[in-house]
C-alpha cells in the first residue's frame, strides 16, 4: 500500500448492516500540505489493499493518487472507502436501503470524517463506484448534490434484469443538477449487457444539459484492476468540470 490506509472502525448505518470503513492518506509532501479533496468509494475493501479484496486485486487508487499528486496533477487527496456488506444489492440500489446508505455518508460519515481528521467542511468531494456502485454514486449525487461535487460511475448498472433507473428519474421528474458526472463502460463480457443502460442515461443527461461525459475503453472487462486503470483520467476531468459546482455551493445563502 502506498500512502497509510487507517481502519477508523466499523460503523452501523441506521436500519443497515454494519460495514468496515478504511480512510487511505496520501504521502505526506515536502513542505507537508493539507488534503484539500475527498473520493468516497463503495466496496471499499477494494480500492487499495489487495489483502482485503474479493479477487486478491484491488483498483490500484493509492499509486494512481501519488502519482497525480507528486506530478502536480492533483491536490493532495484522501479516499474513504466504505466496505459492501451481504446486502450489497439492495444497499447499492434504488430502493429504500439504497436512500438510506446514502443520506448516511452524506449526513453522518462524511461530516464525521471531515470534522475528525481535520478535514474543510467545504472541501471537494467526488463519489464513485463501480457496477451496482455505479448507479449508487450516481443516486448519492443526484440526491445530495449539497454534499457530493462530482459523481465518477464506472461500468455503473443502470438497467438490467427489466429495471431502468432513467425511467424512475422520468418518474420522479428528475430535472438534473450541477453536479458533474462521469459514466463509462467496457466492451468485453457484462460490459456488453450494461451497455444499453448506459446510452439510455447519456441521453436523458443530454436532454437536461447535465455536465457529464460518457466514455468507452475498448477490450476493457469489468473488473477492479480495469477500472483501476482508468480512474486517474475520470478524477481529472471531474476536478476539472466540478469547479464551478463547488464555487456555487460556496457562495450560496
């Protein structure tokens, strides 16, 4: 592991099962310089120790992070990583465990993280995820754009098994918001079956003048080191176009 990865515990959202929560820091920089960014990211036992990962691989965030960051690319950024449970499924989905997973990293473990390791309160925050991962950073920023700056949705299930989250945001009316969103795709195995999900989303975003992007890594499966590999160009661009929403929430009343 490059950087130190902190176990800060294992924390019980209301009305869900409890979950590990790991808080990953960057190399301290000569001078020493705050984290002045947050990436929150779903099945945290992922993102940077292969220890800890389902397959043995984890996405690879710490070197992808220290490089950006030793190449001026990025600020110093820090990455929460929040552990799946067994009802990953529903906690990643559009129901009502899924609201209420994230009204709770928006309500309580961010703000908790924030004010306890000496965080900004009004620092960036990105959400991401993969998959079911997703569809639950797009619903976290669609649902609290107060909260999350930009929304990176890797390989994200939109539609599968007769379910399409466009419909429900047509449903419910869903006008969009500010926040900036990355949504891409693969092209070999259940990249293939995501597929249809993920053009049916572009074009509802482009119908509401939505700042997003939709990008296609040919030969990519989904897996973590493939999303691994892209997720320093996904973290640019929404630094880049998250800009103005983060100004935005600085000068509202």
């Amino acid at each position: 592991i490059t950087g130190r990865l902190d176990t800060l515990g294992t924390f019980m959202p209301p009305g869900l099962l409890p979950r590990s929560v790991w808080l990953w820091w960057p190399p301290e920089t000569e001078p020493p310089t705050p984290v002045s960014r947050l990436v929150v990211m779903h099945d945290g036992q992922n993102v940077v120790n292969p220890a800890t990962a389902n397959f043995g691989v984890d996405w690879g965030v710490d070197e992808v992070l220290d490089g950006l960051v030793r190449e001026g690319a990025m600020p110093r950024t820090a990455v929460l990583a929040v552990a799946c449970t067994d009802e990953r499924s529903s906690d990643y989905g559009p129901g009502p465990a899924g609201v209420t997973y994230v009204a709770w990293l928006a309500e309580e473990l961010v703000p908790f993280v924030q004010s306890s390791q000496g965080m900004a309160q009004d620092l960036p925050v990105t959400v991401a995820g993969a998959s079911m991962g997703g569809l639950i950073s797009f619903i976290a920023a669609e649902r609290h754009p107060d909260v999350f700056a930009s929304a990176m949705c890797m390989s994200p299930a939109f539609a599968y098994n007769g379910f399409s989250y466009v419909d429900s945001l047509r449903a419910r009316s869903w006008s969009g918001n500010r926040v900036p969103m990355w949504i891409d795709n693969g092209t070999v195995g259940l990249e293939t079956q995501l597929q249809t999900g993920v053009d049916d989303m572009g074009a509802y975003l482009d119908s509401l003048q939505q700042t997003f992007t939709v990008r296609s890594y040919h030969g990519a499966r989904h897996f973590e080191s493939d999303w691994g590999a892209r997720f320093g160009e996904a973290l640019l661009w929404l630094t880049t176009h998250e800009l103005a929403h983060h100004e935005g929430r600085q000068s509202a009343p």
